[in-house]
C-alpha cells in the first residue's frame, strides 16, 4: 500500500510546488540587490501582500530565520491565549491600545527589530485580524526560498520507522537537485487503514475510507 502510493506519485507530473521552490531559491538573490521584486511564489489578497512585504525585508536586513521563529512564537502564543487571539481579531480595540499592547507582548518574547516593526504597521493599519494568514503565507515562501517541498503523510496508526523511511525514500525521487524533503507524519484514525500522501500540489488518497465511500456512492447510484 505504502509502495503503490509512492508509485503513483512518481508516476503524476513533476511537482509545481518544487518547481516554484527552485525559483523563489534564486529570488532570493535578487531581493538583495531589488528588494521591490516579486517573488514567482503565489500570494493572494491582503495577507499576501503582507507578508510578501515582510518576507522582502526579512531577505533585505538579513534576519530571514529569526523573523520565521518570531512568528511561530506569536502563532503558539495565541493559539494556547484565547484572550490574545481575540485581541488580535477585535478590530473594536482602540489602534493605540492595541500598540501599546503588543509593545509589552512583542518585547517578552524578544522579537527582532524588523518583526516588531511589522506588527506596529499591522496595528497601525488595524490588521492584526490578518495574523494567522500571514504567518501562514509568510511560512510558505520561506520554504520554498530554502528550496525545501512540504509533505505529509496520513495514516490510521502511527507507521513504523523502517514503513516512513520507504515512503521518504520514495519521495525523495521526486525532489529536484538541492531541494530537501520536509515530511510530516500524521495520525487519523478516521480513515480506518491505507495512506493519504500530500506532496506539494499533489494528492494520493488511498485511505480505507475513501474506498468504502467510493463503493457506497457505487452502490447508490446502481440502486
């Protein structure tokens, strides 16, 4: 099952999400020398534009990985703050009480100049709501510029070493030369046995689940 998943992938077109990371790679050189440039990584609406913004400036003054871990404490922050969350998403809050808020919060977890600069516009011009997204979108175009392609595979148990490293292997055959595998396992009991494999842009479902409720609409339809 795990092989044949495999095998389907390697089958299917080259990956355009590894693609896209080969490209964003050599953007990266030429955000030094114009920063103003567009990456080729896809961005879309408000959150897009924020954190293609925040990605130029991280390349720019250099500090690209300390902004990506300022944000991932922020992101943890508020998703184990309930209050904070909220704070971020009232757009009912005052802007100066709002900065003067996260000047406390920004200055705990020691954030860099850059990422405390971000946040201050975002309040400024009452964006906080747009967190999550950014930091989202922002994670994606560091990746990519690191040449590095997501993937993650679902299972009903928690698959063995030797069972992972197959699946690894295999999809490390699909990489590009100097893109590196970053692989997520993930347990989902809901979907009784077999593997779903998300790499990139591509999608392998040949989970036990989907396979019953593809033979019970089957049967519906002969019905």
């Amino acid at each position: 099952m795990l092989r044949s998943a495999v095998s389907l992938l390697a089958r299917s077109q080259r990956l355009t999400a590894s693609g896209a990371a080969r490209q964003a790679g050599a953007q990266v050189r030429t955000f030094a020398e114009a920063p103003l440039q567009e990456p080729t990584v896809p961005t879309h609406g408000i959150h897009g534009r924020y954190a293609l913004a925040l990605f130029q400036a991280g390349v720019k003054e250099g500090d690209l990985d300390k902004i990506d871990k300022d944000l991932r404490a922020v992101e943890k922050l508020a998703d184990g703050n309930p209050m904070f969350a909220q704070f971020l998403r009232d757009p009912s809050v005052p802007k100066k009480e709002k900065v003067t808020a996260l000047e406390e919060i920004l200055g705990k977890i020691q954030v860099s100049k850059t990422t405390h600069s971000f946040f201050e516009v975002l309040a400024e011009n009452n964006r906080l709501n747009e967190v999550p997204k950014i930091v989202t979108t922002f994670e994606e175009l560091v990746v990519s510029a690191r040449g590095q392609v997501k993937a993650t595979v679902t299972t009903a148990q928690k698959l063995a070493q030797n069972e992972l490293a197959e699946i690894k292997k295999g999809l490390d055959g699909l990489l590009k030369k100097g893109q590196t595998l970053l692989l997520d396992q993930k347990v989902e009991p809901a979907i009784i046995g077999g593997v779903v494999i998300d790499i990139g842009d591509k999608h392998i479902d040949l989970s036990i689940s989907t396979r019953i409720k593809k033979i019970q609409q089957l049967l519906t339809e002969t019905i």
